[in-house]
C-alpha cells in the first residue's frame, strides 16, 4: 500500500478560484498540493471567457465595420478568421500549453500532481496512484464538463462543444446550434458574423430563458435580423452525421449543417469526485455549503460546483473567503444578493439579482421600470447599433432595487452601478436624487427609476 504523503492543504481542480486559493495559501506558508488532470487555468483561459471573447470581439469589429454607411461614409467589409483563430492559439492559450501557469504556481510554493483527484476518505486524496493527506483540509473546484443531452444518434457524431470550437482554424459554411443561453447565443452571433449560415434550437420557450423576457425577446429579434434562424420550445429528437453533415431532427421538421455545436449547459459528477468518503452527497448536482464554503469537517467547495454561478467572477470571490477562512483572517462569508452575469451578445445583457418573475416567485410586492436606449440621448445619438434597454425591479415594500437588467452597448458596462445598488440596498430616493451623467447609456437608469413609479 502506498505510504500517505503529508500535505497541509490539497486543492482539487486549479481553474481561476482554485489556481487562486491554491497560490495564495502556499505564498501564506502552507504546503499545498494543487492537483488538475487538464490545464491549469481551467476552463475559463483555454475554452471559454477569454477565447470566447476573442472571438467576440472580431465579430463585433465586423459588426461596426457594417453600420459605417449612413453614419461615417462607406465601407466594404471582408471577414477573415486566420486572425482569430491566430490569436487564440498564440495569445490566449499558447496553443493549449499551461507551462506559464504551472511555473507561477511553482515559483508561490506550491506542489503541481497532474491527474485525476478522487477523495477517498477524510482528508485523503487520491491521485494517479499517490496518496495525500490534507491536514488541514481539502479545497474542491472542480469545475464543470459540457452537459451533453441523451439525443437519440447524437453520442456517435463529431459534434462541437465550447472545447472544440475554439479551435476551428476555418468557419463552417453552416452550423446547427443546440442551446440558447448564454454561450450557445454568442458563439451563434460570432460564427454568423463570420460568414457561417447559424441555425439555433432551443428546447426552452425562448431564447436566454434565465433572463428577462425583454431580454429574450431582444436578442431573438437581433438574430433575426442578422439572419440566424430560430427554432424555440422545439427539442432536437434524433441526431446523426453522413460523413459530411449533420442532420438534426425535430418534431418540426429536419435540418442539415456542416457542423452541430452542443451548448446546452454544464454537468458535474461529483460520484467520480469520490464526495461520499467525506460524506457528501455525490447523487447531488451541486455541493451545498455555508457562508465560508465550508461543505463539510475539513472541506470547502467553490466555483461551479457550489451552484452559485458558473462564473469566474465568482469562483475567484468564494477563493477568496476560503483562503481568509484557512488562514484565519476572518472578513465577511459569502453574499450573493447581487451576483452579476453578464451575455457577451451584441448587444450585451448584464443582469444581477433577481428577475421580475424570481422577485415575484420569493413573494415580495414588485414594481418595474424600464427605458428604452433607443429613446435616451446616448442611444439617439448612437443610432446604428443602439439596440437595449434598462429594466429595474424594485422590492415595493422596502423601496430598495432588489434586480435589473442592462441590456444594450457596454450592457455589462453599466450593470456595474446597478450591482450596487442591489448589494448595498441604496434607497430609491437616493438613487432618484442624485446627476446622471450626459449623455451617457447609464443615464438611462434614471429614466428607469422614474418609469418606476408609473408601474
């Protein structure tokens, strides 16, 4: 039997939150054992936030590109992906090589095992044949895997997820989107920019069906202007591939792609993770935990395997009460009154705290306010693109914001001073009182906050 080797601290899974708390704890002294079977980083460097919005942002440079006539004279605009994929492969991920990330958590004192973490009893994981012994504790973040559904045929095919299409080195002639939250709707807008004829089908009534139906309604309506094809509340029934496209089937009807991306959420196997020998539940889709994201004697959670947001934001800032929590340092637990989220659409929906149909669903007495950008100063003058809107929901009885919704250029810009005012539960008669820049988008807020009062 292998010998236990002693550790202070092991963190499992070094994406944002864990490659922070796993540094920061080593630079405060301890020895800790950071343990990750793929790139350190995680998912946020080499396959999602930052490719993503690479790609994103080419997309969106075309977009302008295509509103210079009428405005600033006129313009032919030929895209070209070479550039895109060029810069993801060198700049973003060093052709999916995390050396430098590895190294830096080197040079903080820490003790890279590469391999699949499993705990197999308390303060005990086991990885690649070697056995840890955390004395002080264990860290879980994990992350989470594409969610692939049980579609009939799908399984056998060569289809996408976010890992793959960042590494397309050519845009399809056309692709087959399954999923319109967050990620399925921005790499639609980005591949059709690019040339790609993009259809999306949603299972769910509408598109982005966490957010706002404003929301929805909104970006369904700019899809369609920028002819990407729609398919909601139609589940895909059976998937399969010639050799040359894929074919999707739907109660509707049949459609064929060059590819097929999968977006239809994340997925965490926490039985694989070996919880139960610290006795969790590993049938759960998430780890629940306290206000220090203390999931169990001697173990914390963070990121998505909380269930608070899969977000890097978020991972970071519970990283951060972990480390203040295992060093002792004390500070505030956890808080997620005014977490932000923010779709990088064009335009962009940032959203925090509470929907009007959650505020309503948790029995508070609602009112909301809505501005339209087009109709503010800012959104005038902006003209081409100008598309958005700001959306308040207000706790009536407390007369305190408790969600809203910006949606539109830099939504996620001007959600911001909206995070605020959520978290910090500012009066509506200070928000009221106070100068709105001009013109600005967020001066749009004002106008919001006013409509209040008519609803």
């Amino acid at each position: 039997m292998t010998e236990p080797e002693q550790t202070d601290v092991v963190v499992i899974g070094l994406g944002p939150g864990g490659e922070y708390a796993a540094g920061a704890l080593a630079e405060a002294g301890l020895h800790v054992t950071g343990i990750e079977q793929r790139l350190v980083g995680g998912e946020c460097p080499y396959f999602g936030c930052v490719p993503s919005k690479m790609m994103i942002r080419a997309g969106n440079l075309i977009a302008e590109g295509r509103r210079i006539p009428g405005l600033a004279g006129t313009a032919a605009v030929t895209s070209d992906w070479s550039p895109v994929a060029r810069r993801i492969r060198e700049e973003a991920t060093d052709y999916w090589d995390d050396t430098v990330a590895a190294d830096r958590f080197a040079g903080q004192g820490g003790h890279l095992v590469r391999g699949p973490g499993k705990i197999t009893g308390p303060g005990e994981v086991t990885v690649a044949g070697r056995v840890f012994r955390a004395g002080r504790g264990i860290v879980i973040n994990t992350g989470t895997d594409p969610a692939v559904p049980p579609i009939e045929g799908l399984a056998e095919t060569p289809y996408w997820t976010n890992r793959e299409i960042v590494r397309a080195e050519q845009v399809p002639e056309s692709m087959i989107v399954l999923g319109g939250g967050s990620i399925g709707a921005e790499l639609a807008q980005v591949f059709g920019r690019f040339g790609t004829a993009v259809t999306v089908v949603e299972a769910k009534p509408r598109l982005m069906s966490f957010e706002e139906p404003e929301a929805s309604e909104l970006i369904e309506r700019i899809f369609t202007a920028e002819g990407i094809k729609v398919y909601t509340g139609t589940p895909a029934d059976r998937v399969s591939h010639d050799g040359t496209q894929f074919i999707v089937h739907l109660s509707t009807g049949t459609l064929t792609a060059e590819r097929l991306l999968v977006a239809t959420g994340r997925r965490v196997d926490l039985a694989a993770l070996g919880v139960a020998a610290a006795g969790l539940d590993d049938t759960a889709r998430v780890i629940p935990t306290d206000g220090w994201l203390r999931a169990a004697d001697g173990v914390w959670a963070i990121g998505d395997i909380t269930g608070k947001g899969a977000f890097t934001h978020m991972s970071m800032y519970q990283a951060d009460i972990v480390v203040r929590d295992i060093l002792g340092q004390g500070g505030a637990a956890a808080d997620y009154r005014a977490v932000p989220r923010v779709a990088f659409t064009d335009p962009e929906i940032g959203s925090v705290g509470l929907t009007e149909a959650g505020a309503r669903a948790a029995g508070l007495r609602v009112r909301t306010g809505l501005a339209q950008l087009p109709s503010s100063a800012r959104g005038w003058i902006h003209q081409a693109g100008n598309d958005g809107f700001i959306k308040v929901v207000e706790d009536a009885d407390r007369s305190v914001l408790v969600g809203a919704t910006s949606a539109g250029p830099y939504g996620g810009e001007v959600l911001s001073a909206l995070q605020l005012a959520v978290r910090a539960e500012v009066p509506l008669a200070t928000l009221r009182n106070m100068p709105y820049a001009y013109p600005t988008f967020h001066r749009a807020i004002e106008v919001a906050l006013r409509d209040l009062e008519s609803s």
